[in-house]
C-alpha cells in the first residue's frame, strides 16, 4: 500500500478509542508505538481518545452487583462501537476477553497483537496459591467464571463480588474487603506492575484462563480500507489462530457474563489444541474437553468442542440464567 498521500500526519491524526481505564490506555498506547513504528509515523501522528462507557459509569454506582446483572460484557464496548460507526474515531482497541461474539453492522474486528501471558494471578499479601487458603476465607472475584472455578475446587471458600480497575481491586485487598483476589497475568505485565502486587500466575492446568485473555483486539470500519490495510501490518497471525478457535468456541456455547466459561487454544506443530471448561456458577460441576485439529480447522474445532460439552451438560445445565 501507497502511504505517502494517504497516512496520518499531526494535522489529520488517526483517532485511537479506548476506554480511560490506565490497563485500556496502556493497551492503547501499545497499538499506536507499534502502528507508528510500522509505517514510520510520529507519535503525533495519532490521537488517542478516551471514550466513557456505560459499564465504566455503573461500575462506580453498582460496584457491588455482579456484572451480569447490569448488561454484560456490551457495557464496556457499546459506546465506542458507536463512536466507530460515527465516525468519531477511527480504530478502537479492545481488551478481547470483554468482547462480545457478535458485532454491529459495519465494523469489522479482525487485527490481534501478539498476546501476552494467558494465565490468571493469585494475589494475596501472605500466601502464594490457592490451595494454601483456610477454610472459609474471603475470595473477592467480579468474574463469574473465576467465582465458579474456585468454589468447584474449594467449596469451601467464600466469594464476594470484587469490581474495578487494577488498582481499585488492590486497594480493596489492601482494606481487608477479601483475603485474596485474581487479577490476568496480562493486565500487570502491561501496567509494569509485577514488582509492585504481590501476584503468583496460576497454571492453566489449575485454572483454565477466560476465553481470549492476554490478547487484545483493534476494530475498524468494514468498509475503512485505508485503515484496514494499516491496521494488516501489526496483525499477528498466531494470536488470530488461537482467537479463532476460542472465539467460535465462545460463540457455539452463547457465551456472555451470565455464563462461567473458560478455554484455551495453543498453536503445536501446525495444530490447534483447545481446551475448554463449562461450570455451573456455584461451582458444583465442571465439565471440561480437550481437543485438536489442524490451524486451518481452527473455528470449526471450537465449534466443535463447545457441542461436545453442550452434550455433556444436558438439557438443564445451564437453567440457573433462567
């Protein structure tokens, strides 16, 4: 592609929308470093807009609800999604583990930058894991699919909901609110917060990570080719593989907030492994499968899982929503 006429310059810059959260402005700021190092554009090349949502107002006002009972995952992105189709910004980044399978009319989400570490952080000031917990201690979670994974493990545990930014989730542990708390691997990594939160990452083993975790996701217009083509040069190609399988894993089982969900997929040798997890929310069953198939299967491996286990569950499993 011909940029000389046609790239951002200081004057006509290339609208970045996030959300103002400091994990969203580090995700951010990491897609126009490396959109500008691609086409050798300046900083002031781009304009990173900040974007209030629904979910960041009632996060404030309903910090104790559960996500699920305030809207879901569209909470986060509906506003920015709308500003993309206006034409008030032209590229958003996302944060792939808080988007929803399906998109507005006209946008298209198809870059990924290389993702960062899949695996969630225990995080506690005393003990190093989760299995190290007494009974009846305080587990301070906004994820359900966390929530469910714990109690499945150690019912014995209490959970309590546990809403907010980074920084807002470990001043809550700082005062006591739970004994511990899970944060993404990915999240402190980017914040350059690991010296600072006394985190140990969990094995997926131990713990299979949310669907899409560590990666993140830049949309644009679909029909936005200037943008499109920029936007094909820091596309990583293995992250899209493994979001392929996770997202169509995620889309077969009609995944949302209301729906405790874990899976992972791995690139081996020219295949896809996934490996995926469905809970009820009380943590009373886990049903998990593990499967492979080649790179070019890899949506329809996912789909292919989440009947499995749809299969597995039965008529009823997931009946708590109703």
């Amino acid at each position: 592609m011909d940029m000389t006429k046609e790239h951002p310059t200081p004057q006509s810059p290339l609208r970045i929308g996030t959300r103002g959260s400091p994990l969203a402005l580090a995700q951010a700021y990491e897609t126009r470093t490396r959109l500008g190092a691609a086409w050798d554009l300046p900083e002031e090349a781009f304009e990173i807009v900040v974007i209030k949502t629904t979910g960041d107002n009632r996060s404030m006002i309903e910090a104790d609800r559960p996500l699920k009972e305030i809207g879901g995952k569209g909470l986060f992105t509906r506003e920015i999604e709308a500003d993309l189709l206006s034409g008030k910004i032209d590229i958003a980044v996302h944060s792939m583990k808080d988007m929803p399978v399906e998109q507005p009319d006209g946008l298209i989400l198809d870059t990924y930058l290389p993702r960062e570490d899949v695996r969630d952080a225990f995080v506690s000031a005393d003990l190093d894991e989760i299995a190290a917990l007494p009974a009846g201690a305080v587990v301070g979670t906004s994820s359900l699919r966390r929530r469910s994974q714990v109690l499945n493990r150690r019912p014995d545990l209490q959970v309590v909901e546990f809403r907010g930014n980074v920084q807002t989730r470990l001043r809550k542990l700082s005062e006591n609110v739970a004994d511990c708390t899970f944060l993404a691997m990915a999240g402190l990594n980017r914040l350059g917060m690991l010296a600072d939160v006394p985190a140990n990452p969990v094995d997926p083993e131990t713990m299979l990570p949310a669907v899409a975790q560590g990666a993140i996701g830049i949309e644009c217009r679909l029909d936005d080719m200037r943008v499109r083509d920029m936007l094909a040069a820091i596309h990583d190609t293995p992250t899209g593989q493994r979001l392929a399988a996770e997202r169509a894993y995620l889309a077969a089982l009609d995944g949302s907030c209301e729906t405790p969900i874990a899976g992972l997929a791995d690139l081996q040798n020219g295949t896809v492994r996934l490996r995926g997890e469905i809970l009820r929310p009380d943590g009373s069953e886990c049903l998990a499968g593990d499967e492979t198939a080649p790179l070019e299967d890899a949506a329809a491996l996912g789909e292919a899982l989440a009947r499995d286990l749809l299969a597995k569950a039965g008529p009823g499993f997931f009946d708590w929503r109703a």
